[in-house]
C-alpha cells in the first residue's frame, strides 16, 4: 500500500433554489391585488378584492416566520461550531527517549502527545493528529521510527521500521525531504537513544 490520495469531493453542477425575497412576496401581494382589483372592482365587488388580499397576507407572514426561523438555526449552529475549539494535550517537554517509551505516543490516548520519529529524531505530531492521530491515514507511523516507511511512501507494515539499509538514492532524498517538512511544521522532541536508524 502507499500513501492515499484523495481529493475534496466535487459539488456538482447543482445548485439550490433560493427562498423567494421581502420584496419579491410584496410585490406579488401589491400585483394580485391590483389584478384582482381592475378584473372586479368595477362590477362593485371590493369585498371580494378585500378578503383575497387578506388571504395572501395570511399566507405570507407564516412564510417570513418560517423563514426567520430557518435562518435563526443556522446561525446558531455556526457560534456554536466557532465558539467550540479543539482541545489538544500539553507539549511534550523536550528530551530524549528509548523506542519502548516513544511507543506509548502512537495516538491511542488522546490525553497525551502524538509523536512521530524519523531517522531517529522525535517531533511532537500532536497538531496534526487529523493525519498522525488515532484512525488517521498515517496513524501507523506514531509512536515508532517510520523512516523507511517515508523513504518508500509506503504504508505497508513491513516498512514500518527505521531500517534504511540499502535504499536508493532517490529514496533518501525523499525520506530527507519529510524530515525537513517535520523539522518545519512540529516542535523537535530530542533523539531516540536507541533508535534502530542505519541511514545516512
């Protein structure tokens, strides 16, 4: 296996029909009545016009009620989305460590660091735990060195080792070229003392 790819899915070519305007329902209020008013009026029949006119603006208050409402929700649910931030764990403070004791940061306590080792140096992945984190895409390389795993973009559990004996050229400037993108995006952690690591 290697690394996914996927793209945002495509909305398509449809589109919504918009809820029709205040001043489209007005002037469809003020249209029927002066119809109704030329086609009746002058066979003495106002009564008519009146109660007709009534009728329409029964129909449109419900419908601005109605609108309103919808409306109201969805604004709403969009303070409650902004007012609620993602929580993450404390740092994790800057030291060195074995193999066993990185593996409790594979993303499975979400209390604690996510942590991510590449050609023996630690990062804390915590701020990208959508990618590193428990049933992410790339979880697999939390808590272990995944240095040949990166050299390979590969996802294959036999990759999934700091062994990086024997790779080509090209797969260590690959591998080279994460690293940097590591030592960018996440804070350093410190270096496995034990690390398994063999490249160059």
């Amino acid at each position: 296996r290697h690394f996914p790819t996927s793209s945002p899915p495509s909305s398509g070519d449809q589109t919504l029909a918009m809820p029709p305007s205040n001043s489209s329902v007005s002037s469809l209020v003020a249209e029927v009545s002066e119809r109704l008013s030329s086609a009746v009026g002058d066979r003495g029949y106002p009564g008519v016009v009146a109660a007709l006119l009534v009728v329409l603006l029964l129909l449109y208050f419900p419908f601005r009620l109605l609108k309103a409402g919808g409306e109201e929700k969805k604004t709403g649910a969009k303070e409650q989305a902004t007012s609620e931030e993602e929580t993450y764990p404390e740092p994790m403070p800057q030291g060195d460590m074995t193999v066993a004791e990185l593996k409790r940061y594979d993303g499975s306590d979400p209390t604690v660091p996510v942590l991510v080792a590449a050609k023996g140096k630690v990062y804390d992945m915590t701020k990208g735990r959508d990618y590193y984190g428990k049933g992410a895409p790339y979880n697999c390389f939390a808590g272990i060195d995944c240095s040949r795993a990166l050299a390979k973009v590969s996802l294959d559990k036999k990759d999934l080792n700091a062994d990086c004996a024997g790779l080509f050229a090209s797969e260590r400037d690959v591998l080279n070229d994460w690293v940097r993108k590591f030592e960018d995006k996440y804070p350093f952690v410190g270096i496995l003392v034990d690390s398994a690591y063999n490249g160059q």
